[in-house]
C-alpha cells in the first residue's frame, strides 16, 4: 500500500494534546524530554515547557504562537517517531511527505532534511519572530472561487491570499483595517451573487503568509543557512510551490519564501490524490484532523487516516505494542 504523511500546521493544537502518548510510550518521553531542553535553552528562565504547554489545560497560553508551532512540531513528530519505533510504518512505502505551512518542518524532519535539534529550534525561532511581526489579521472564506475572491480583494493594497486550504476555502491576510474592510466587501459580494458565502475572522493577531512578515522573513532565513540540509529521503511537497522536491538546496530556497507566500495546500492535495501518483492512504500525523477534513474537501472517499494519541497507535496493530 503506497501512502503518503501529511502533518498540521498552526491551529490544530488543543489543551492535553500528547500526555497520553507521553505517559504511554518512552520514546514519545524521550523526544520531549530533548525538546523541553531545547525550549529552554532559547527560553531561558520560561515558567513554561512543551510538555507544560502541551499537557496542561491552558488552552490561551497554547495559543500564543510562540509556544504553539514547537508543541504541535513536537506532537507531530513524537507520532511520527513512534510508529516507526513500533514497526507500524514501513518508509519504504511512503511515496511524498508534506506539511500545511508549520507542518512543512515535521516534514522535513520525517523525510530526513532535517536533525531533530535543528528542526525544532528553527520552529522556536519561527514561531517566536511570528509572534512579534506586525499585527495583521486573517479571515476564511468559504464558498468562494479563487477568481472571485482575487476579483475583490485586487480593491486592497495589504491583503492576500495566505491559504489555499480546499478548493471552497480560501484565507486571506493583511493588515488588520484592510481585512476587515476586505471581509465587508466579500459579504457585500456574497450577497450581490446570492451566494452560500461566509467570512470567518481567525483568532490570530498576526498576518501570516503576507508581506507583512518580510521583516521576520529575512531575520530566519540567515538561521536556514546556518543549518545543515539534507537530501531527502523521501521527496517533500513543499507549500511555496506544491510540487515534489528532492534537492536540498531548493528545499533550502523555498522554505525561505514560506513565510511571506501562500500556502498552497489545495493543489498539494490534488497531487496527493491525483491517480497517477498511485497513493492509496494518507496518514495525518499530529493533533487534530484539520488536514482529515481539508483532504475529504476534494474527495470525500479518499482513504485519511489521523493518527495523534495512543489509542489511535494501539488500534493500527495491538499485538505489536505489547512487545
């Protein structure tokens, strides 16, 4: 069975994601063991970890993108971990791995890019330099084409597309006046065309994926250089261009314009479940089942399987885990 792992971006986080696996399996404590170290070396005197964050119940402070994007990374990839501990995951049948924005980073990781030191302290410092760009706003909108948002939104200077999630859902970016008027705009359109539109205002404080984060933008990409790449095993789907890369360097070029570009993550599913590619099952790694959710958008029936707690683990093969 040829798959294909995909892994969550911001978002998908949630108050007590990861203790059971914790307390389950030494490997996934392990892995955060090294990450809390890791966190804290950056932290430096922080009342907070990511086990802390993760397995505690305040859902705000998770919230904070600062302490979200290395708690989802080090979820996605203490599952990750696991199964190919466990011998519930066989790499050599797995064709492409990708990530929705953050989760781009779990994929590098999991197709060998990048060490687990190096990948998640990149996400510390991205989530941190994230947390400080110039605020902004972000708005889904669902129900909409493609040429019919753009054809409103071309009337605002700071906004964008900042997500393709699906092919009826599509985030947009910017400056937080310029959103809202944005959002006004697109109801307005909505209603003109009496279409089944709506405008969801997110509850982030940053606008993600928008020019708005060039400054941030250049600060990390002098770390991606500092960081040793590796050519992958297994070829990665990257956000920038939605397609299967296998270079290092270009990996290396893309991830840089991830922060400022739009996160092409309907067209990364159309190539996942494109036929051609022989994919038969797509295994979601992290919390959550947004990706679940986005992937059965484009087709209901396509075998997604979301893997992010013990039980999950125990229901893929019980006999194993008993040894």
């Amino acid at each position: 069975m040829i798959k294909a792992i995909v892994f969550p971006g911001q978002g998908a986080q949630y108050a007590g994601m990861g203790k059971d696996l914790y307390l389950e399996f030494p490997k996934v404590k392990e892995i955060y063991d090294q990450a809390d170290q890791i966190f804290n070396d950056y932290y430096k005197g922080s009342e907070y970890s990511i086990s802390s964050l993760s397995f505690g119940e305040d859902e705000v402070t998770l919230q904070n993108t600062a302490y979200t994007q290395p708690a989802i990374l080090t979820l996605s990839i203490a599952v990750a971990e696991t199964l190919k501990h466990k011998n519930l995951l066989n790499l050599d049948s797995v064709k492409f791995t990708a990530g929705h924005s953050l989760g781009e980073f779990s994929a590098l990781y999991f197709s060998g890019v990048l060490s687990f030191e190096d990948c998640l302290k990149l996400v510390i410092k991205r989530g941190d330099l994230m947390s400080k760009a110039p605020k902004g706003a972000m708005s889904a909108v669902v129900g909409l084409s493609e040429n019919d948002l753009n054809s409103v939104i071309k009337a605002f200077s700071n906004v964008s597309v900042a997500n393709f999630n699906s092919p009826d859902q599509i985030v947009i970016t910017g400056s937080e006046n310029e959103v809202l008027a944005a959002n006004q705009a697109l109801e307005t359109y909505g209603t003109a065309k009496e279409l089944k539109l709506r405008v969801i205002p997110l509850t982030v404080v940053g606008a993600f994926h928008s020019p708005l984060m060039k400054e941030a933008s250049l600060e990390f990409s002098n770390l991606i250089d500092s960081v040793k790449f590796n050519t992958p095993s297994i070829p990665v789907i990257q956000n920038i261009s939605a397609e299967a890369v296998s270079d290092s360097e270009q990996i290396k070029a893309n991830l840089k314009l991830q922060m400022t570009g739009s996160v092409k993550w309907t067209q990364t599913v159309q190539k996942l479940i494109n036929p051609e590619n022989q994919i038969s099952e797509i295994l979601e790694l992290g919390p959550g089942k947004v990706l679940n959710g986005l992937i059965k958008k484009q087709d209901r029936r396509f075998p997604v399987k979301s893997i992010q707690s013990a039980a999950d683990i125990t229901a893929l093969n019980p006999e194993l885990l008993e040894a």
